[in-house]
C-alpha cells in the first residue's frame, strides 16, 4: 500500500478505536501494527511487535520514571502537600482570593516534590477545595483552581513529562528538568495575577481575604522544611551538579521515604499499609507509562517508516512564511490533540515529526520546544473529553458535576496559554538557567 494513504487511513481508525472505547495506547498500537504490515508485510510487523516493547523501554534514563513517581507518592503519604499549602494559606490568604492563591501556590510546592500533575490534584482537592467552599468560594472556580493547579506538576521539575521528552528527543534530562524551573514559576505567577484580577471583576467568586497574624505566618513555616529539603536535593542536586537525573530519583525517593517514616514516628500496621500502597500506586502509574511507550511508539515508527517526517520537512521548507510562524502553527496543534490523547502518547506521536523540523532543521533551541510542549499538553489535562486532571478532581470532590469543573477551568486554559505566549516570546526565559548549569 502506498505509505501516505496508509497514514491517511489510519487516522479514521484510531478515533474509531478511540470512540469504540479501546484505550489509547491500544488504538495508536493497532493502528501502528496494521500501518506497519501495510507498507512493509505482515511479517515486518509481528518482528516489530515481538521486539519494539524491549528496544523502546529498556533506557537507563527511564529508569527516573519508577523513581520520580514513587517520590511522589511517599511525599504524598508524608503530607508534604498538607504542610505546604498550610505555609500559602498563611501567608497568601490576607491578598483578594488569598485561598485561592495559596492554593496555587500549594499546589507549586508539591508539584516541585511529586513531579505529578495528578498526585497534585488529588492532594491538593482533598485538602484545599473543602476549605475554599467553606469560606464561601463559588464550587466551580474552588474545583477550577485545584484542577489547573495540578498541572503545575508536569512542568516544574522534577517533570516526568519533560524527562520523558529528553528520552524521545536525546535532549539531556538533566537540562530539561532545570529549564522547568523559570516557565514553572512564570506560570505560578500569571495564575495567581489572573485570579486576582478575576476576584476583583467578579466579587462574587472568591470571599474576602483572610486575615493571619505575622507571628501565625513565621511558625508555619517549620512545615516546609521537608518540602524545601526535597527540592534542593533533587533539583538542587542536579544544577549544581552533585547527581545526574537517575541518581537524582533516587536520592529523593529514598528522602521522601525518610520523611513519611519519620511523619508515621513509628513502623506500626498503619505505616505498612501506606508503604504497600505507595508502591502498588507507582506499578499501576509506571505500568501506564511504559505500555503508553509502547503502544504509541509503534504508531510512531509506522510515521517514520511511512517518512512523515521527511515528508513535513520538505513540505515546511517550500513555505513561504517565517519560521517562527510554522512552531507557532505546530504548537497550535497540541489543543486539539491533547483533548484527545494523553500527553505522553501526545508528544510520543508529534515529536518524532516536528522536532527534526523545528530544531535540526530550524535550528532554535530544543529546550524551548520541549518547555513549550509541555506547556500546551497542560491545556490537556483540563480540557474536554480527556481532561485526567478533572476526571481525578471528580473522583475526590464527589458532590460537584464534571461539567462544572471543566466549567472552572475555562479561566485557567486562557491563563495556560498566557503563558505559553511568553515563554514563545522570549526564548530565553526557557534556555537561560540551564545555561548556567555546572
């Protein structure tokens, strides 16, 4: 069969599959395989699905997925996220919709201790959205803010999501995971101006602010010694040069167990069922994340060996139009797809095609691609149908309709994209503290 209405019908297929309610990594998998057999013979096909699942995940460096999410996990059981959004409650909650910062500013700190945008949207939705409706927050923008907050997670390191993009791309993981530090802490800041300024259009949403003494505000913040710790260690450890990403996992997992055995203060029934769960939790997540690899990684060698690729690449060369203005179109089409896929099988099948033509061909910097990526797969993950963030939010904070979640969050994809309007503006912002690395 002709390679390019191979890749013209396998389109079709894979949102049939989708829409049938096959997972996605089964319908970009099976499309890969009868694509492959297509072009290259049933034969050619079954050698790539005996040997693909081996050849695409036995990476050392992938070794930091396992590491970063059980982090995560054991932050999670030694209430990191509890204590650091005690520290923004505090501090933040006197500002208009101070809850609602403090929130977002929780929500960063863990994100920088988890590396997870879900295990920051379940932490924080347990702990903060009760609290925001208690004091009188409008439901939606209370699940909105917690929602939006969890994808902080994917972009401040440590990220899974951008080490899984040095992984694809051969772009180095430890320079990937700094470069999240600015664009994180960027997108920290538009959110907490943008639902300011929203408090003062609207009253109606967010109560009045709170009033903490000083001295209240001093003493809390003991409990972000452990937070802190873990940041240094990991991300600190990193820049400065002490450990590379894998020893960094390491490092931080085993500090983060250190802190939920120390948080327990004894090894009792109750501490042994947590260590159980964390670990159960990190098998069914890596699990997700590797099958993810394989099923759309298969769709991916099938673009390749159709020479999609290539095929972009000349047809990019002969447009007539500035180079910034084509990133911008393929950045463009990260909205719609991530309503759709998962942003690992998102950047597994869009990578593979526009990052040859973005950074070998047009030479700009493949930190900025990579940040920018990870920025818009965060629309994603508060956006219709997919939308994991909400789904989790859904699951914690039963009494409010899904709908009305992705409702609350309109606010924050328009903040999302704000951002990633600067970070496309000024490149720098993404490339200049790896830059300084040791």
């Amino acid at each position: 069969m002709d390679p390019l209405l191979a890749v013209l019908l396998s389109i079709p297929l894979v949102l049939i599959l989708l829409a049938a309610g096959i997972p996605v990594f089964a319908s970009l998998g099976v499309a890969g395989f009868i694509g492959c057999a297509a072009i290259s013979g049933l034969d050619m096909a079954l050698i790539q699905l005996k040997v693909f699942p081996y050849v695409q995940t036995a990476s050392y460096l992938l070794v930091v997925v396992p590491l970063f999410v059980i982090m995560g996990h054991f932050a999670f059981k030694a209430g990191i996220g509890k204590d650091v959004y005690l520290i923004g409650r505090n501090w933040f909650s006197q500002f208009p919709a101070g809850l609602g910062v403090a929130t977002i500013v929780g929500s960063a700190g863990f994100a920088a201790c988890s590396g997870s945008s879900v295990a920051t949207a379940a932490t924080m939705g347990a702990v903060a959205v009760p609290e925001m409706r208690e004091q009188g927050y409008d439901p939606k923008l209370a699940c909105g803010i917690v929602a939006a907050g969890g994808v902080l997670g994917i972009l401040i390191p440590p990220s899974v999501i951008l080490v899984f993009y040095g992984v694809i791309t051969d772009t180095s993981v430890g320079s990937m995971l700094i470069a999240g530090v600015i664009p994180g802490i960027l997108s920290v800041v538009i959110y907490i101006l943008g639902l300011t300024m929203l408090s003062r259009i609207e009253p109606s949403l967010a109560p009045k602010p709170l009033k903490v003494s000083w001295v209240e505000r001093f003493k809390c913040l003991r409990y972000g010694l452990g937070a802190f710790l873990l940041f240094f260690i990991v991300v600190g450890g990193i820049y400065i040069g002490w450990f590379t990403p894998t020893e960094a996992a390491a490092v931080g997992a085993f500090v983060s167990f250190i802190a939920m055995i120390v948080r327990r203060k004894q090894m009792d029934e109750t501490l042994r069922a947590a260590i159980k769960d964390c670990f159960i939790s990190t098998l069914r997540t890596s699990c997700m994340v590797f099958i993810v690899i394989v099923g759309a990684g298969l769709y991916s060698f099938f673009l390749t060996l159709a020479q999609v690729p290539q095929m972009v690449s000349a047809w990019v060369a002969t447009l007539p139009v500035p180079p910034l203005i084509i990133v911008g179109l393929f950045l463009v089409l990260y909205i719609p797809l991530g309503m759709l896929l998962d942003s690992f099988s998102l950047l597994l099948v869009t990578l593979p095609i526009m990052f040859p033509v973005v950074v070998d061909q047009m030479g700009f910097s493949a930190l900025w691609f990579g940040i920018l990526s990870t920025k818009l797969c965060e629309v994603g993950l508060i956006s219709p149908p997919v939308g994991l963030n909400v789904y989790v939010l859904a699951g914690v904070v039963r009494d409010v309709q899904l709908a009305d979640i992705f409702k609350g969050c309109l606010w924050f994809v328009l903040f999302e994209l704000v951002a990633a309007l600067v970070l496309f503006s000024f490149p720098s912002l993404s490339y200049w503290l790896p830059m300084t690395m040791k």
